[in-house]
C-alpha cells in the first residue's frame, strides 16, 4: 500500500503557488492532509483542489505542526523566517526562493542533473532560478557526453518570474498605452529598486538588483547556481538577464564550448532529444523551434536552433525554452517531493 503525506504550500495564493496545486493535483501526488499557507491578507480565502474547498491560513510556525513536506513559494524573508520553524517541527521544506540556495548544507536540485543531492539534506532542500532550471537540464547531458568548459547566455525572461502583480502591471500598461492613458510603473524591473519602468512594449535589461560587479542578482543566481548544480566550480558563466512583456514562457540563447570538439550539431541534436525532461524541437527548413507561447502549461525544457558556432570546432549555439511557473518553479519542485518519495526520504 502507498503512503499519503502531510503537505503544506506555503504562497499558495500566488503565481507560483497556483501551478504547485495544479501540479500537486496533475501528478496525483499522495497527500493526506493539505494546508494552504499565506500572508495575513489571503487568509480565509477558499481554493478548490481535486474539487474541494480548502480555507487559506496564515503562515506561522504553528501551521506546521504534523507536516512532513512544505512547499514554499512566498519570498525569501518568509522562507528564512518559517522553513526553520517547519524543519524543527519535522518538516522536510523545498524552498523556491533564493534564501538557501548557496548554503553549503542545503543541496540545490534539479533532478535531471543531481538527484543524489537529496541524500544529504538536513530539512530544507532548494529549488534553483527559473533561469538556472531550464539551462541545466539542457546542459548536463551535453557535459556528460563531450565535457564542459564555458556556457554564455542572454535571458529573455517573462513577467510571471516577478509574481502575479508583476503580470497585472504588464497588462494594465499595455491596454493604457493602446488607449492613449497615462502609463503607470511600480513594481519592474525590481520592486524594492528605487525606480520603476514601463515593460509593455519593452525589453528591460534588469531583473533582481545591482550587485557590486556590475551584474544583477538574477544574473549571479544563474552564474553561481549553475556551478553547484553542476558540482563544476571551475565552469565558466557569464549571464545577462532581461525582461520581456510576454507573460509565460522563459527563453535563453545559450553559448557553450565543450571540452571535446568535433561532435556533429546531428549528434548534439540526438543527445538532446533523448535526454530526461528535454523536448528537441529543432528544424529550420519547417520552422521549427522553440516558443515561449506554445510551452506554456507543459513541464518540459524545449531546445532548438542547435548550431555550430562558425569559428569553434567546440562551440554550439541553442535557444532553451521552458514554462517558468511550471520546470522553473512548481514542477521542480513537485519533482523533489516525487523523488523523496521514491528514495524513501520523506518520513
Ligand atoms: P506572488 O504571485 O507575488 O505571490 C506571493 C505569495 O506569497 C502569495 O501567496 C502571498 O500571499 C505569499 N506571501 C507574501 N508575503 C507573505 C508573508 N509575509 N507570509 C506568508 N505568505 C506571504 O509571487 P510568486 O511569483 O508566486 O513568487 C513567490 C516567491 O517564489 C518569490 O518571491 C520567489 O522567492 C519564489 N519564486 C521562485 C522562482 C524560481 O525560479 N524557482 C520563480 C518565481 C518565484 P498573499 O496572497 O497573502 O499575499
Ligand atoms: C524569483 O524575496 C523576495 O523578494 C523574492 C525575490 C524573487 C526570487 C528570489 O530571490 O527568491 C523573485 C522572483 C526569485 C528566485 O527564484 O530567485
């Protein structure tokens, strides 16, 4: 007989929230009993799951009592301030923020690429960028079959990465600027910068805040994550992140250079297609690539436009494309709870 577990979705009202209940409730994950967690002004709201109601809670630590897996998906100042208090209460929590990601106790997993992390967890396990997900998955086969030595990448990221008003705001501003009304900015590119822009219409090339290098937050998440993904501190990285005015869909133009050169862009191409969690979608003459709008809703990574660069016997060009709410967010993390399942971690 199959064991059910105690779950708790801690953000369960927001954007990423609503695709892990989706997802919970696609993957049939077994659940015995369902807290839905959130701030103080979503508390008593009602959610239907497998057609019935459940009532929003407050998240405190006592909501955690006889939970055995939350998942957290409400900021990363909640995360640090309630997965303790849930891990001490004998909760395994999967954390979507960046709270814990770079801790050294804390594996970051992405299942595709390090499963085995999860052995050596203490209680809280991370969830990487949306971003740093969907580049891995792509990634990792490539380094198991011809090595790895330098991935460059430019994102083209969409508003539902910054929550659900971040979505409002772009719709709000597109249908102001078709009606001739004054346009409005305060939430991207960062909501606790101190200035705001338009991003209808727009391609702003900052997500997350400055750090002191120059590069923004999202940016060394994705250089820094990769590497401990990976378990390749000396891989090189380099990323630019920007935001587009495309509500679902995260894609990235990616440039690596193996270690061994030589392989065909057909053997790439194979290697892909018959890799864990990557559709191929990659042909020219029909016009065949990936699309942010057509991943929406499907938890796949997508990769196509599989090139050789033109003076590099080692180096490839692709486009990597994946639904940011879904592998980026709720499904990795649906993921790890599936494999702490099967590995029989979840107590
Ligand atoms: P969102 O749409 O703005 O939703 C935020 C959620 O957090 C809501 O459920 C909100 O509840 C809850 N919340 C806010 N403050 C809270 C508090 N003090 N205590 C308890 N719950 C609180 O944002 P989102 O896009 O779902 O993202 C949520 C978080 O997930 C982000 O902040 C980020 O850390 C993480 N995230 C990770 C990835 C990834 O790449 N893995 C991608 C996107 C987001 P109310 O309804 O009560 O406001
Ligand atoms: C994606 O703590 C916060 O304000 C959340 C910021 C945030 C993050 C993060 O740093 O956790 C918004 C959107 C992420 C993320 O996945 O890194």
């Amino acid at each position: 007989m199959s064991t059910n577990y105690h779950v708790a979705v801690v953000g369960a009202t927001g954007a990423v929230g609503q695709q892990m209940l989706k997802t919970l409730e696609e993957r049939d994950f077994p659940i015995a009993s369902l807290k839905l967690l959130s701030s103080k002004r979503s508390a008593g709201k009602t959610i239907t799951f497998k057609g019935k109601e459940y009532t929003v809670e407050e998240a405190t630590p006592e909501a955690f009592e006889g939970v055995q897996v939350a998942l957290f998906s409400a900021g990363g100042s909640v995360s640090k301030a309630l997965a303790p208090e849930a891990v001490k209460r004998g909760a395994i929590c999967v954390d979507n923020t960046s709270a814990f990601r770079m801790d050294p106790n804390v594996p970051l997993v992405v299942p595709e690429v390090n499963e085995a992390a999860l052995h050596s967890h203490n209680g809280i396990i991370a969830n990487p960028n949306c971003s740093t997900i969907q580049m891995v998955v792509a990634l990792e086969p490539l380094r198991q079959q011809y090595g790895l030595k330098k991935v460059i990448v430019s994102t083209y990221q969409a508003v539902s990465g910054a929550g659900l008003n971040a979505i409002n705001e772009m719709k709000d501003q597109t249908k102001a600027i078709l009606d001739g009304a004054e346009v409005k900015a305060e939430i991207l590119p960062c909501g606790s910068d101190k200035k705001h822009y338009q991003i209808a219409f727009n391609a702003i090339p900052q997500i997350d805040l400055f750090q002191d290098n120059g590069y923004t937050f999202e940016e060394m998440k994705m250089i820094n994550e990769t590497k401990k993904i990976m378990n390749m501190g000396d891989l090189e990285v380099a990323a630019t992140c920007v935001r587009l005015p495309v509500e679902t869909g995260h894609s990235e133009s990616v440039y690596i250079e193996t270690e061994k050169g030589g392989a065909s862009v057909a053997e790439v191409k194979e290697l892909l297609a018959a890799s864990p969690g990557i559709t191929l979608q990659d042909d020219p003459e029909n016009q065949i690539y990936p699309m942010a709008a057509e991943c929406v809703g499907k938890n796949d990574v997508f990769v196509g436009r599989v090139r050789h660069d033109l003076n590099r016997d080692n180096g490839y060009h692709m486009w990597i494309v994946s639904d940011n709410l879904l592998k980026g967010a709720a499904w990795n993390s649906v993921q790890i709870a599936e494999s702490l399942v099967k590995l029989n971690l979840l107590k």
